[in-house]
C-alpha cells in the first residue's frame, strides 16, 4: 500500500471531520437544557454532577462559598480554612495498585519509579463556588455558544458566541472538552510576582523570579456582553511577564495577546532581550516552544496545564471517571512554603505539603496529528468538574511512552471566590527532573490592579526591561 503524504489531502480530511463535526453540534437540547441550573438540578452551571457520590467520598456540590477564616485579612496569604483536617490514608509504591482505578498512568509511573514516592489523601471539599455572574454567564452560554472549525494548519477548533465562562457546559467530544478549559472562568486582573525553578538531577536549583501582569478581558465582569469585541475576536488575553532575577536574566519582557479561541485569530507575542535593547516580534512563543526558564522541562503551551491552539492534537473525550488530583494546598501556599521548604535535597517535590483528595473529572486525550509537530506524541489531560481546571497532565513522547508527569496545586481564593495555581510540577521521569512554577512568597498576588490596554503593548515593553 503506498502512504499518501501529501498536506493537501490531510487538509481535506480535517475539513471533511470538521464539517461533520458541526453537523452533531447543535445547541443544547431541552432536554439537556433541563439537567443544568444552579439550584436543584442534575448539573450545576460548570456541568458538574451536583450529587456526591454513592460511597459518601465526594460530596454533593453546595453554592454556598466557604467563609474565610477568623483574622483573615485581604492582602495576606490565605490561612488554611480545613487546618483541622487529618489524612485519610496514604498511597504509596506498595499500595498504589489498590487504588490504581483513581490513579492516572503518569501517577501510576512516579509510584514505580521513585521507591519514596506517596501522596497523602485528606477529605474531599468541593470548595470551588465562584461569583454569581460566573454561573449566570455559563448558562447563557448553553444558548448563545456555537462551535466552529477552520482550515487553518491541521484544523481549528473553536467557539463564537459565548461570554465569561465555560463554553461548552454539557461537552459532547474532546474539542468542546478541551475548549471548556481555554474559556473557564479566570481572576480578570492579576499582578502576582512567581517564581519557575528547573531542578538538576543533583538537586542544585536557580531560583528565576517573575513579574506576571494580566487581563483576562473574557471573564471581566465590567465588560458588557454586547461591547464590540467582547466575544471571540476582540475577548483577549492581555499578558505580560518580566524576569526580575537572577542578575544574568533580568530585564527579559515578553507580552502576548491572544484571542479566546484561535480560529480567526493568532496569539500575537513580542519579547524583549535587555542585551540588544530591542523589542522583536516572537511567533516562536507558542506549542512547544520551551517554557520561560524551565530549561526545556516544559512546553510554552503548558503554562496553566494547557494554553494555545487546539490545532496539533486530535481531542478525544475519555468520559468522567474519580481520581486523586491536587486539590485545597492551603499549606502549600503559606508564606513559609518557600522554594527551599517544598523542594527536597534530592531535587524532588516535598510531598508533605501536597493535599490529594477525591474529585470527579473530565479525562480528555490529545493525540499528535500526523504531517504535524510537537515534543509530545500524546498528551492526557484531566479536568476538575468544578471548574475545569488542569489537575493532572500525562505526557508522552513520540513513541506513546509516558515521559513527563504535570499537576496542578489550585486553591481557592475565598475572599473573591476564584480559583487560581499556588504551584504546577512537572517532573521528566527520563531525566529524573522536576521543574516547578511558584507563586513567590514575597507579596500576595494583586487582584486589583488595572491597567489600560495600551500597557500590554509592544511600546510599553522596552520600559519594563530592567537593563
């Protein structure tokens, strides 16, 4: 049989798929439409399943915010509401195979390869209840989103129509799956300093400092639904980020504006390298790109578990199954939870401040597409019901091996009921690395800051370079 390698006709086959993926997807049911609403429904407004489960070990979901603790203060680090909490019970290499239906393969491999490997299992807290605008956005979502494909490279999937939070409430295949990720509901304005450490196998580490700025216009609550260029073509991203240290680094800015989904718009990025004084355009910033000072232990499209266009990989909807996932790290985002109290001599994650607990979660597998590239053959994500956050990435290589293994550590932020990182990990279990991005400890993230457009700008980046 003679392989066909012409583009041309992969082209075809994407917009032969494409089509008829449209044609199945309608705008929800009313059937459908029935099953989902805040209160007294199937499905809360993310899709969740509102119910516990028949074991009593996940919860029912409640719209009611957990109460900050008593002497919280607004600018403070966020004291640990569930303190009180004891663990369960602990997986470990000689267990793990008892739990291994609520394990993902990339877990399973960590447990296989580092003999002191365990994750300790507290009390499931279905914490995540975001403002009510976030719901009401997400229902009015169900009749406004409709989804559209491109032939732009290997085919893009995306949305139009929707506003603030998910896209695709009820998901019907991968693409609507992974796009629910893209278009989750974000903290709209952030000035937060961060930290990403790549970690030798000696376990000798550099400590790069950031300064991270954005707007997420999409889930911004003072942006009208009807202003022009609320929806898909104008409902940017607006990111900055600036290394402030080490010494040799500083000075380096990139900016990037992005559009919700891809399908007729591209991320537009410059960067700005203090040593030539010059702002350049930087198309590079993007798929696999390596991420800002990792070292090459991450991708540019893993930052947040997955960012970019859905172009290079097939997504295919693996259904919703329970798993052991990140969730609740209130100690881990303590100020005394520096880089050299959560990082072992070894170069390996400190465990004891990692909290587990039992989530409901949308599995969803990206496949490379043939006549394409990227670093990863295979890439099988798993999203938190709740919000549709990244808890846990597997990451295989070109030969369908696992090869890299990323988390997520979410807290919520009870004082503006959003969601957000307190650390992602990534380790490289061929090169026995781990690369970890941090919120640094030195300041609490800002959530008020503002600023107005023309700061993300390619003229505003030259000013932000320290050299």
């Amino acid at each position: 049989m003679t392989m066909i390698n012409d583009s041309r006709y992969y082209k075809v086959l994407v917009v032969i798929s494409a089509f008829a993926a449209s044609i199945s997807l309608a705008a929800v049911t009313p059937e459908e439409r029935a099953r989902i609403g805040l209160e007294g429904t199937e499905l809360t407004p993310s899709g969740a399943i509102r119910a516990g489960n028949v074991e009593g070990t996940i919860p029912e979901w409640k719209n009611e915010p957990i109460a900050p603790p008593a002497g919280f203060k607004k600018g403070e680090f966020h004291p640990d509401p569930f303190a009180d909490d004891k663990v369960l019970f602990t997986i470990t290499p000689q267990n793990y195979q008892e739990h291994s239906d609520k394990l993902s393969e990339g877990q399973k491999k960590m447990f296989q390869t580092y003999p002191d490997y365990f994750m300790n299992i507290y009390p499931s807290r279905r914490t995540i209840v975001y403002p009510p605008y976030v719901y009401d956005a997400a229902l009015k979502n169900l009749d406004r989103v409709e989804p559209t494909y491109a032939d732009i490279n290997m085919g893009m999937a995306g949305f139009t129509g929707g506003r603030t939070a998910w896209a695709f409430p009820i998901p019907r295949n991968g693409d609507e799956a992974i796009l629910n990720q893209a278009s989750r509901p974000r903290i709209p304005w952030y000035n937060a300093r961060e930290t990403t450490t790549a970690v030798a196998t000696t376990g000798d580490y550099v400590v790069n400092n950031l300064q991270v700025n954005f707007h997420i216009k999409w889930s911004d609550p003072d942006i009208a639904d009807d202003e022009p260029g609320a929806d898909e073509v104008g409902g940017n991203i607006l990111y900055s980020q600036v290394l402030t240290a080490p010494p040799k680094l500083a000075g380096q800015v990139v900016l990037a504006l992005e559009p919700m989904t891809f399908t007729k718009n591209f991320r537009k990025a410059w960067a700005y390298s203090p040593g030539q004084r010059r702002v350049k355009r930087a198309p590079q910033i993007i798929y696999d790109n390596p991420m800002t000072a990792s070292d090459g232990l991450g991708t540019t499209d893993q930052v947040y578990g997955w960012n970019g266009p859905t172009d290079r990989f097939s997504w295919k909807l693996l259904g919703r199954r329970e798993m052991y996932i990140p969730y609740n790290p209130y100690k881990l985002f303590a100020k005394e939870a520096t880089p050299d109290k959560v990082i072992r001599p070894d170069g390996r994650f400190n465990q004891d401040y990692a909290r587990y607990e039992l989530h409901r979660v949308w599995a969803v597998e990206g496949t490379l597409k043939e006549g394409t590239g990227h670093d990863y053959g295979k890439r099988v994500y798993y999203l938190d019901e709740d919000s549709w956050e990244v808890a846990l990435g597997d990451m295989y290589d070109r030969r369908l091996e696992i090869w890299r293994h990323w988390e997520e550590h979410p807290i919520y932020y009870y004082d503006i009921h959003h969601v957000n990182r307190a650390t992602e990990l990534q380790y490289d279990m061929n090169a026995h690395r781990m690369v970890a991005l941090m919120i640094d400890k030195s300041r609490v993230p800002d959530f008020e800051w503002t600023a107005q457009d023309n700061w993300f700008t390619p003229a505003a980046v030259r000013r932000r370079g320290i050299r």
